[in-house]
C-alpha cells in the first residue's frame, strides 16, 4: 500500500518525534501513541507522547507517566497526530508545533487527511489496528510493551469486541497481540471490571432522569450538580449503559464539560449518529459520535432524535 510506505519513509526520515493524541484521550489514542513511541525507540529515533488532560480513570493504571504533560523541551524533528478526525481536537499543543512535518495516523472516516502526510484506513476498528500495520512495515516485531499498548488500543475501540466495527482481522491482531504477551488479565480487569462505587451512584442518578424521545431513542441530561452529588466525572459509561437499554437503537446524553455542554451519541440500531454529530458540528463514527452544544441546541437536538425513529431496515441511513 502506498500510503503505508509514504508512513514508512517519513518515519525513516526524522529522528525526533513529539506525538499527540487528541484532547480527552481515549484507550485507542493513548495505547496507539504509546505503541509508536516504543517503536520509534526500537528504532533509536527519539519520542515524548504530548498529553495535558488527565486520564480517564479506569486507563490510569496503564498509561501513568508515560507521557509529558507540558511541552517536551528541546527540538523535534517532526509531529505525529494520533487518533484525531480533526485539527482542531489536537488543541492549543498544535499551534506551537505547526511549522513540523505532521503525519496523520487515524482510523476515523471523516478525517479530512490535514497531515503532510496521512495513514487514514476509514474502514479500521481503531487507530491501534493502524499501527499494528505500520509496524508490520517497518519490520518492527511486538514486543510484550508494544502487545500491551496495542490491545488496550483494539478492545477500549470496540468495546471488548462487541461493536461491529470488529473484524476477522481485529480478532486475528488480538490474537497476535496475546502470544506477544499483552496482559489479558490485567487489562481487562482494571478497564472494564473495577468501576468506582461513585461511578455506580452516577449510572443511578441518570437512570432516573432518561426521558423516551420514542420508544427507541433515549436522552439523558447531566448536569455538574449531578456529577457532584454522586463525585464522579466521567461519561462513557453513563452513554454505554443507555444504549445498552432493551429496545433503545440511539442513546443521546447531554452533560456539563467546563462551561459548555457536551454531546454524546451512540447507536446501536440503522441510525448513523455520525451525521447528526456533525449536524452540530462534531463528528466520530456511525454508531458513536460526540459534539459541543449550546443550550439553545437543546430542543433542536430532541427534534433531530425523534427524526431517528424510523429508520428503516431498507433504508439509507
Ligand atoms: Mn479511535
């Protein structure tokens, strides 16, 4: 593949590299970083991961102090963008760094390919799966660090393998990825099986405040109070359990971030969620998309639900 050898060739290039996931990094962005960083070492080329947020709490265990949380001092050669449909979700590092050659690693479809140059596969699970290729074309073999990195990427993407986005070829690089050594045990159990009591209390306070925009589209709006009374502050899984909801084909939850307000979509019916995130100017993929709101957004957003309701089995989503 052309592309990959264009990745291939930059990489050769430079010595040094500042890589960037996007702001509020996820298991796919951070594991992918991580997983280039150990490799571009194994090469003897230089690489600080550049990430100011903090990390969600279930991914600290894995990921703590494995990046810089300021900006590396000392030159770089060049910039590697990591799991960021858009620019502008690299934040305010990217204005520093832009007069850097930048190489654009992504799976998301709408990436509109902003890199000097871009490893954009649209069709792949997750950016790990990415990765893994390129990898495979610098002849780079896994090692149990890389295993690691690369599994947490593939199963945060997919959910463990359970969103649809899951191939024959993302079983094949787990399974790979777990004769390299990738610690099963430990990443599924500190990912997906020790949640915060608080976290609990918060799945209980937004349970009693889902309103049915129809029998199968669901919305639920959390305010700062509400994260407060229950002292946890993360989403994903107040969205995942509303989708997981009997019936439920499109989960909308709405929350207070900063002083703005977030959106998060997930579907798990025909609805592409993708085209209404973007409808307010965000964006993500077909079953599960984000965006920032206004309140005045609000009512728009319910009328735009309700649109959902029929999509049908035989028509174009
Ligand atoms: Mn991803």
């Amino acid at each position: 593949m052309m592309k990959l050898k264009k990745a291939k060739a930059f990489i050769e290039k430079y010595n040094s590299f500042i890589i960037l996931p996007h702001v509020k990094p996820d298991g796919d962005a951070l594991g992918s970083a991580l997983a280039i960083r150990y490799a571009l070492e194994s090469l003897g080329k230089r690489a600080v991961i550049w990430n100011e947020d903090i990390l969600l709490h279930s991914l600290q265990p894995f990921f703590q102090g494995t990046f810089n949380p300021y900006k590396p001092s000392g030159n770089f050669d060049a910039v590697i963008s990591i799991d960021t449909a858009d620019i502008h979700r690299l934040g305010q590092r990217y204005a520093e760094l832009d007069f850097l050659p930048l190489l654009n690693i992504d799976h998301h479809a709408t990436n509109s390919g902003y890199g000097d140059v871009n490893l954009i596969y649209g069709g792949l699970s997750s950016t790990g799966e990415v990765i893994a290729l390129l990898l495979e074309e610098l002849g780079i073999v896994f090692t149990k660090e890389i295993a690691d990195a690369l599994y947490i990427a593939l199963i945060t993407d997919t959910n463990r393998f359970f969103y649809n986005s899951t191939t024959p070829a993302t079983l094949r690089l787990g399974a790979r990825l777990l004769e390299a050594g990738a610690d099963f045990e430990k990443i599924h159990r500190y990912i997906f099986g020790e949640k915060p009591l608080s976290l609990l209390r918060l799945l209980g306070i937004a349970t009693e405040k889902i309103e049915f925009i129809s029998p199968n589209i669901v919305y639920c709006r959390l305010t700062n109070d509400d994260m407060e009374k229950a002292g946890f502050y993360e989403t994903d899984d107040v969205i995942n359990m509303l989708r997981d909801i009997e019936g439920v084909d499109v989960a909308a939850l709405v929350y207070d971030y900063d002083t703005s307000r977030k959106l998060s979509l997930r579907s798990k019916g025909r609805q592409n969620v993708d085209e209404l995130a973007q409808f307010f100017g965000g964006g993500g993929h077909l079953k599960a998309a984000g965006a920032t709101l206004s309140d005045d957004d609000l009512p728009t957003l319910k009328t735009k639900l309700k649109e959902l309701e029929d999509v049908g089995e035989d028509q174009f989503i």
